[in-house]
C-alpha cells in the first residue's frame, strides 16, 4: 500500500487527528483568546511546497474548531473588503482602489474566495490542499497555488476571479493533480475562481450588500423619470407641429378646437411626467436635467398658446369673410324683374349661386292668368325653379267673384295654367296662391272665410289633377301687416298647403321708430331701427308668431318677399345693415324651419327703393353674411 500523502491540516500522518486531551490547558486558552480577539497564530511554512509545517515538538497541532473559527473569521473580514471595493465603484472609481490591486487583496464575487485567499488560507493551516481541490472541483479546474505567493500568482492573472494561468507542477503525492498536470503537458494549469463556501456571509456582510443594491436601485427611477420627461416634451413639441401642419386653409373654428386639445392633452400629459414623485433625492445631474425639462415644457405651452390665438383670430377672419351662412342649406331666391340675367348678375355681385327667381304673372284677365306664355318662355330652361305670384281673380274682371270661385267656376282656367307650366318644364314650381290675401288691396281680399277655403281648395285640386304636376308646390302667403284680422282663421288645411310664406319688409308705423326726426343722429337712428325691428319680430302678427304657426302645422317656413325700402313718406329704414343682419339671423334659425327666402331686389315706380346695390352699407352687410 503506497504511503498517503501529508495530511491536509499539517498532522503528520502519526499523530491524532482532533484530540484535544493531547493539548496542554494554556493551548487552549490560548486558541480561545484567538477566538475571541480574532487574531491567528503565524504558522511556519516549508519553502518548498508552500504548505503548512507540521507541528513542532511540545506545540500540539491546530484543531478541526480552530481552523473554522478562523476560516469564519477571515471570510468575515474578506466580505468587508468586497463590500468597500464596492462601494468605490459605487462613487466612480470603476472597480477597487488602486491601492488594493497593488497589494495582496483580491476582490471575489461575494460569498467566494479570491486566490489570494486561498493562498493566504493554505499558508496560515486554515485551508488544505485537500480542501482546495475540493472547492475547484465545484467550480472548475484548480491547480497548486504557486509558492512564490499572492503577489506573483496576481501578477500572472486577473485580480478579479478570473482565469488565472499559473504554471507549475502538482505538488508530490496528488495523484488526480499530477494525472491532470500530465494531461495537460505540464505547461500550464487554469485556476479558476474557488468555489462558494460552506457557511453564509455574516448580518453585517449582508446588510452592506442590500445596502450597496438599493444605491443601485435609487438611481434608475431617477434616470427613468428624466428620461420620462424628454419624452413628454418631444411629445408636446411634436403634438404642436402635426397640430399646426393639419390646419387646413379655411382655419374653421372645429380645427381651432381641435389643436388646442391636442396641445392641452400633450401638456397634461407632460405635466402629469413631471410631477412625478422620485423614489430617492436626486443628484445634481437629475435636478439639473428636471429644471431643463420643465423649462422646455413652459416654452412649448407658451408657443402653443400663441400659435392658438393667432389660429383663432385667423379662423374668425375667415369664416366671416366666406360668409356665415352661404353654405345654409336654406334657398337663395331673389326678385330682379323677369329676366333670368339678372339674377345671374345677381349672383355675381353676391358671389354665391342663387336657387331660385320669382317673379308676378300678368293678371288682368282670365287669358293673362291661365296663360302667361311671355313669362313661362322668358324663364324656360334657366335653371332656376321658379315662384311665381298668382292672382286668383282678374283685376278688371268685376264679374269675377269669390262665391264664384268658392263653387268652382273657375276650375278650368287654373287647369290650363297647370298644363302650361309642364309644357314650359316648370311643373315644379312653386305658386303664392292669393299672395298677401289679407291686405284690405287686394283684389281677393275674402269676403267669407268659407268662400276663400273652398276656391282655394278648388284651385288646388284642379291644377294638381293635371300630370306632371306631382312636384307642383302651393304658399299660403299673408303680409305681415295685415293686422286687421287674424289671418291663421283663412288657413286651407294641410292637404292644400306646402309653404307658410310670410312677407316683410323694413317698415314700421310703431311710436319711437319711423321716420327719422330732422335732427337725428347716427344713435338716434340705430335706436329707433331697433324699435322697428322689435316690432317686426315680436308684433301682435310678427315673425314669430308665424314661426309658431308655422311649426303649429308642420309646414316649412319661407319669406317670398323681404327687404329694405326707403320710403318717400319716411317709414321705412333705408340703408339699415342691421335690419339685413336681424333678418339673416332669423331666417338662418334652424328652430324657424325656413325653407326659402326670396329678397326683393326692384325698386317699383315712385314707391320706394330696395336695391342692395344701391344701399351700400346694407349691401355690404349682405354681402359678408352671404358671399363665399
């Protein structure tokens, strides 16, 4: 049997392993006061191999206890090393002081043994050469530590745990470290880091480590949140631009509206970012970086503010001058005499297309009623659908009567009317039946409510029995003024009636408005054309009391007739631009269910003026509400 190697705690191979009855008492005492002071007795060491003496005569060897006493102890004060080196990196240095990687500390992994180490524990008897194989088979290859020391093996490798290439042999009598030094041709050995030892690292040990990690933690909320706050303020600035390149060049109010959210949600949101509370205080560097971006942060809510108001003062500017309601789907028609180029001249001088042209039929006799060919082939193939005003009896016909009509008398005529209108491609127009019936003029002023019910339902049922007529339309039309009697009693019922058509126009009888006193000023006037217009909107027959009607049958609104008129007895308000504002707004009123407005562009004889043209102030108010 082949002699054992040395022993791996420095016994010799005689001698009994762990007897403590062999030790003299002041030994122990001495091994306990070792303990205690944590100090460890030098042992001698043989220059050839580098290992432990064995034990001298009359000095009994170190025991199994001591040597994990002071195994605990030296780990203990490795783990302080380790958690210093750290936390130097911890502050910028990179790695451990310069002054630890010139002397014989080598920094582990904690939990880990440096090479130094375990150098230093097989030089002191407190790691064997067993123990050292032992470790490096757990974590990899370990070959001798060279005799020279801890100076040379670092000089020769990595001062971090690294692969260390020592060359050397195995020491005498280590079959396995031989058979592997054999193996690799005796050149050159790898040492590896040893592997993790048996015991945990100590309380203090591990507080300094999850001390040194929440140093670490602390810091990543605090880049996050810069980085957080770069990100909002691209967000914001980015917002704006898409915001400002969307803007179409109309600048409607909608897209205003809509900048601003986009700029108020990217601002919210970068406010939101940075109010953020950090998790720990923040460096220098963070405060710095915050202050910067919440400076950015105010700069691009202020640039955004201003490219908004700028927006909306543009976008006011330009709805107006497009015109407040010239895409009403409310029709445009107009009176210009009969003439088709002059309503186009009409639309031209607007500068909005116009829908419709009225226009009055001759009205002297039965043939001038039932066939008013002159206007029937003056308006063919205009384009324009047609209103026209028609008489319900001839006005130098006395023999023409109401009970007459009532008794359908008359069926015949207001048949070939009808057939004329589709043979001129007009079946669609619209007739004011009996237009401003109520005003005592008239010359089908009723006589009896009944008698004018019935001829108008005569009329009605004759013309509509005529084919092509399926789109012929019938305005039951009163003036305004007609005040002598409630008009509403004259109503022919729904199954006779399309429109509610009321005519008005800027004149007033009311105390306090027309006419003008000599000396009025500019607010005298303005303050009696509003007494007017008062009047025309809430008069015992106004405006809105035909509104309510109006709705009272389900019908569309309409005013075939309306305008200015400078009248020579002075009732009437001439250029009044705020007569033509207060009637735009009312006929544009979706709640007044308008369904055509028609305005009265004729001056007729020595009556008065309407002309827009010529009312320039007026005129241009019209223009600006109605233009595109």
């Amino acid at each position: 049997m082949p002699d054992r190697p040395s022993h791996p705690y420095g016994l010799a191979p005689d001698e009994e392993l762990n007897a403590p009855s062999s030790r003299p008492e002041p030994a122990r005492a001495e091994a306990r006061t070792r303990r205690q002071t944590g100090s460890r007795r030098p042992m001698p060491t043989t220059a050839a191999t580098g290992r432990p003496a064995p034990a001298v005569a009359g000095r009994p060897a170190q025991s199994r206890r001591e040597a994990r006493a002071q195994q605990r102890l030296a780990e203990t004060a490795q783990n302080q090393r380790i958690q210093e080196d750290r936390h130097d990196r911890d502050q910028g240095s990179g790695g451990a002081p310069a002054e630890h990687l010139a002397t014989n500390d080598v920094w582990a992994p904690p939990g880990h043994r440096s090479l130094e180490e375990a150098a230093s524990l097989g030089q002191g008897g407190l790691l064997g050469q067993d123990e050292l194989a032992g470790s490096g088979r757990r974590a990899g290859r370990v070959g001798p530590v060279s005799a020279a020391g801890p100076a040379e093996s670092l000089s020769q490798g990595s001062a971090r745990g690294r692969s260390v290439p020592v060359s050397g042999a195995a020491p005498e009598g280590d079959l396995e470290l031989e058979g592997e030094a054999a193996r690799d041709g005796g050149s050159r050995r790898e040492v590896h880091s040893l592997g993790n030892v048996s015991r945990p690292p100590s309380r203090r040990a591990r507080r300094d480590v999850e001390k040194g990690r929440r140093a670490e933690r602390s810091r990543k909320p605090r880049l996050m949140q810069i980085a957080g706050g770069a990100v909002a303020v691209l967000a914001v600035l980015g917002g704006v631009v898409v915001a400002i390149d969307r803007i179409p060049g109309d600048k409607t109010p909608e897209n205003t509206a809509a900048l601003a959210s986009t700029v108020s949600a990217s601002t919210s949101a970068s406010l939101d970012l940075g109010n953020t509370t950090p998790t720990a205080t923040p460096s220098a560097k963070a405060t710095h970086a915050k202050k910067k971006t919440e400076k950015v942060v105010k700069k691009a809510e202020a640039k955004a503010k201003k490219v908004t108001t700028v927006t909306k003062k543009k976008a006011a500017t330009t709805t107006t001058s497009a015109g407040t309601y010239a895409s009403s789907p409310v029709k445009l028609g107009v009176f210009r005499g009969t003439s088709p180029s002059e309503v186009a001249s009409f639309g031209a001088w607007l500068g909005n297309d116009v829908d419709y042209a009225m226009d009055f039929s001759s009205r002297t006799s039965w043939d001038e009623i039932s066939d008013p060919s002159y206007m029937l082939d003056t308006w063919k193939g205009s384009g324009y659908r047609m209103i026209y005003a028609t008489a319900m009896l001839p006005t130098q016909d006395d023999s023409a009567t109401m009970a007459a009509g009532a008794n359908g008398e008359y069926d015949q005529y207001f048949k070939t009317l009808a057939k004329n209108l589709v043979a001129a491609g007009q079946g669609d127009s619209i007739l004011r039946l009996g237009w401003e019936f109520n005003l005592s003029a008239s010359r089908w002023h009723p006589d009896t409510k009944a008698n004018f019910i019935n001829y108008w339902q005569h009329i009605v049922k004759a013309m509509r029995s005529v084919p092509g007529t399926d789109n012929l339309a019938f305005d039951w039309n009163p003036n305004i003024g007609g005040e002598v009697y409630d008009s509403t009693n004259y109503y022919p019922g729904n199954a006779y009636v399309d429109y509610i058509g009321i005519d008005t126009y800027d004149i007033s009888w009311v105390e306090g408005s027309y006419p003008f006193p000599s000396s009025c000023s500019a607010a005298c006037k303005q303050e009696r054309r509003e007494a007017a217009w008062e009047s025309t909107l809430n008069g015992t027959f106004g405006l809105n009391f035909w509104s309510d009607f109006a709705k009272s049958k389900g019908k569309p609104m309409t005013l075939p007739e309306w305008g200015l008129w400078e009248r020579p007895d002075g009732h009437g308000g001439g250029d009044n631009a705020y007569y033509i504002q207060q009637m735009l707004d009312f006929i544009y009123d979706p709640s007044n269910n308008v369904g055509y407005q028609s305005y009265f562009e004729f001056n007729v004889g020595s009556s008065g003026t309407h002309m827009l043209e010529t009312h320039t102030t007026a005129g241009a108010k019209f223009k600006k509400l109605l233009g595109k």
